[in-house]
C-alpha cells in the first residue's frame, strides 16, 4: 500500500519505488485532479538528482499525458522550492516534485504540491492514497507526448524565481561586504540558483561537491554536523568567511562559521527572526514545530510577540505563518520559509538572507549566536533516531500514544502534549519529545535543556522505559 507521509511518499529504489508504483501514484494523481475538476492547467514536474529521478519524472509525465492533462517539464534538475514557486506563481492547481529529500541515497520518493505552492494537506493525501489503490494506469511514450505537445519544455524556469528572491533581499549590503563561501552542494539540485544569486551579489563562493552522484558521496544528503566535516575543515583552512550545505532537494539548510563551528537549523531559525525583528523591524510572531528550539518563544517574548508551536509537517508551519502574519517559521531538521515567500521550505532564500544578516550586522553566526545566548540563555537540544521492527513499533505505540505511561523523570513536569507523538514540558523551560517519524522508519526523540547532560537524561529515561 503506498502510503504519503509528511514530505510526501518515499520508498526503497527497487523495492517499492519502481516504475509500475510510480506510475499508480500518476494514475491516482489523474484521478484526483479529475475528481477536483482542475484539468484545464497544466501540472508541472521536477525531480531532484537521486537516482532514477528524471526517469520518474517521465514515467509520471507519461501518465498524465495519456489522460489528456498538459505537462511542464524540466530540462534539468530543480530543487523542490522552484516547483512551489512556479506552482504559487503561475496559479498552478498542481506541481510534483520526485525526491526522497535527505533520505538516504537508496531512497527515492513523490512530493505533490498543491495550490498557492503549498505542501498537499492530509486530507488531499488521504484521497490521493484512494485513488492509487484502485489505480490502473494508462501511458504513452514520454518522446510521443513531447512531440503531440501535451508535454511541453519550459524554458528558463528559474528566472522568476531567483529574480523574486532577489527582489527580497539587501543586494547592496551584501555587495558592499563582498563575503567569501563555501558552498557544499551535498551533490543537490539547489547548486545553481544560489550560485547564480551569489555571483550575482558579487560575493565570492567556490563549490565542492557539485557533481552528480547517486550515493552522495557514500554520505546522508542532509546538512548535519556529522555529515558536514569536510566542510567544516575546507572553510577553515581556506579563510571563508562561512560554509554553506543543503539536502539533496534544496529545502534543508546548514551553515558552517568561519571558525568551523557548526550552526545547527534551531540556530540559524533564532539568528534569522532576531535579524530580521530588529535589524530590519519587521513585526510579527514566530512558528515551530514541537521538535524545534523554545529559544524561539524567549525572543518573539522579549519582543512582544508570540511563538506558536504546530505539529510535525510543514503545512502546518506555512499555514500557521498565513493564519497569524508571523515573520517566519521553521523546524530543527533545517527547513524554514518567511513571510511573502513561498509556502514551503526554501534553503536557496534562506541561505541568500543568512549572508544579507552576516553583511549588515558585521558578525559572524558564531558572535550573533554569542548574543542571543548572552540575552536568552543556552538551550541545548539532543537527538537519537532508533529503528524497530514493526512488532516493536505496535508495542512502543501502545506505549505512548493507549497507555500514555511516562518515565520517571528528575525534574518536574508541568504538562503532556499528545498532539503529534508525546511531547512533555518541564518547569525549568526544557521539554523532551517521543515520536515516529512521518518520512522514515525511525522513532525519533528529542530533548532540549540548558545542560546537554539533563537532556541526554530525559533521552535516556524514555528509552529505559520503552526498551529501545
């Protein structure tokens, strides 16, 4: 059963993901798009650089085709974001993206983003999953569907999109600072408009990793700190002024400081709204989700504004911004958006506004995150991804979500969130969470505190408990 989770569908490479599923999840999007009435715009189709992604892409393309429905096709790789804006742009019903984002490298998967370029909400997966199930699917060769023009090739689809992100940012600052970066393509299709945004504030940045390669370079295409040590050596011995790395699909952002110190996604979220708070004075809220940084909730209070914390999943981060006007929002895993952008995450933009901060208040991450620590205290977040059998699964569920049993924990509790896995707060501000993953076949768990030591305890404590 082919099932789509928080970043949309995503199986094993000759397991599940084959062309016969590809093409039901195709059919099941032709039977939504009919049973919604929105044939009469065309869908457009991207794909990453995993492997078997551009033949995906056309296995898709090759089932609409044959129902009549008009494709946009690419003629390179693209990052997931530049589908959400052509999407929102061009006041598409539709947009697929194939990618597995930073799954690992045997991984591929399907993104369906729907109107305004937003991620498709539970209610539209749920049907789509309908549809697939009772799907037979019916294709015509991709070069016949080209050459009737039902597929069709856009030409120069970035262009919009990095001239709106240009629009947004502070090009003379960043061109009268002129900063040196590295730039850790991570082997991912979000190279070329960052490097096109960058040249084009006259910036220096040099790239490492910019070939294609289907195993990622034998690394997780996610901009971790375990992932990014190449990195982080390079921009040292190199004198960069800071490193930068995306996930495979362009939506995931890490930064590396000058001093080689990694920047971890809740940071670059709190250096980001504190930047653009009161550097640039722009009003509003914050959003997160329950797995992000509450540093977040000091500074929105320390500005008279508010944090709001939504479960795990980007739309609701996105539709959250829409509902409260908030500056931006985001998640610890590395995806974040602002206010009149796209409704999805974006590392390109992200990224291009990291620098515009580093330009127009002269620090570098590691200082500004000096001064955030210096006004809001430490807050240190701990992390551990356990795989289970699918026996194990059932019982830790029963666990936690029927039973609702929870460890004996040193410190005191003052409420239990089951909104999205189980979340517990303490009195001292920190907080440790237990949940599934919606992309991969992990149980995640979180913790965060002012000592690593008292989160690690509370990581330790549900594990003790669960058995894991």
């Amino acid at each position: 059963m082919i099932q789509f989770g928080t970043g949309g569908w995503r199986a094993v490479i000759g397991e599940d993901f084959v062309c016969d599923n590809v093409r039901r999840v195709a059919a099941g999007i032709v039977q939504l798009i009919r049973a919604e009435n929105k044939g009469d715009k065309p869908v457009i189709i991207g794909y990453d650089r995993r492997f078997l992604s551009k033949e995906a892409a056309q296995w898709v393309a090759e089932v609409l085709a044959a129902a009549g429905i008009r494709v946009w096709f690419l003629h390179r790789s693209a990052p997931t974001p530049l589908i959400m804006h052509t999407v929102k742009d061009e006041k598409l019903y539709f947009g697929i993206e194939i990618t597995a984002s930073h799954n690992p490298s045997n991984y591929n998967g399907i993104k369906l983003i729907v109107e305004e370029g937003r991620d498709a909400p539970l209610e539209t997966t749920h049907k789509l999953e309908g549809f697939i199930a009772q799907a037979q699917p019916q294709f015509i060769p991709f070069d016949r569907a080209v050459a009737a023009g039902t597929v069709e090739y856009l030409e120069n689809p970035f262009n919009k999109f990095l001239d709106d992100i240009i629009a947004l940012l502070d090009m003379k600052a960043l061109r009268n600072r002129g900063l040196r970066v590295l730039f850790d393509t991570m082997h991912g299709s979000g190279a070329y408009p960052l490097m096109v945004i960058f040249h084009t504030a006259r910036c220096t940045i040099d790239a490492m990793n910019l070939d294609r390669d289907a195993y990622f370079g034998g690394m997780m295409p996610a901009p971790s700190e375990k992932s990014l040590t190449m990195l982080q050596d390079r921009v040292v011995k190199g004198g960069y002024d800071m490193g930068i790395a995306m996930d495979g699909d362009g939506d995931r952002l890490g930064i590396i400081d000058k001093t080689g110190q990694y920047v971890d996604a809740n940071e670059i979220l709190c250096m980001l709204y504190y930047y653009l708070v009161k550097y640039k004075g722009w009003k509003g809220g914050v959003v997160r989700n329950l797995a992000t940084t509450h540093m977040l909730d000091r500074i929105a209070e320390s500005f008279g504004e508010t944090c709001y914390e939504v479960p795990v999943g980007f739309k609701y981060i996105s539709s959250k911004i829409d509902e409260v006007d908030a500056v931006l929002g985001g998640e610890s895993s590395g995806g974040l958006t602002v206010r009149g952008h796209i409704h999805g995450k974006d590392s390109v933009y992200a990224a291009s506004l990291f620098a515009e901060m580093v330009s127009v208040t002269g620090k570098s991450p590691a200082e500004m995150m000096d001064e955030l620590r210096r006004q809001f205290g430490t807050f240190v977040m701990v992390d551990d991804n356990l795989r289970f059998t699918q026996e194990k699964k059932d019982e830790i569920q029963t666990t936690l979500m029927v039973d609702k049993k929870l460890p004996e924990f040193d410190r005191e509790v003052v409420r239990v969130s089951y909104e999205d896995g189980c979340k517990v707060y303490f009195a001292d501000g920190g907080f440790v969470i237990c949940r599934f993953s919606g992309t991969e076949p992990l149980l995640r768990i979180f913790a965060e505190s002012s000592e690593r030591a008292s989160a690690e305890a509370a990581i330790r404590a549900f594990k003790d408990m669960l058995k894991v």
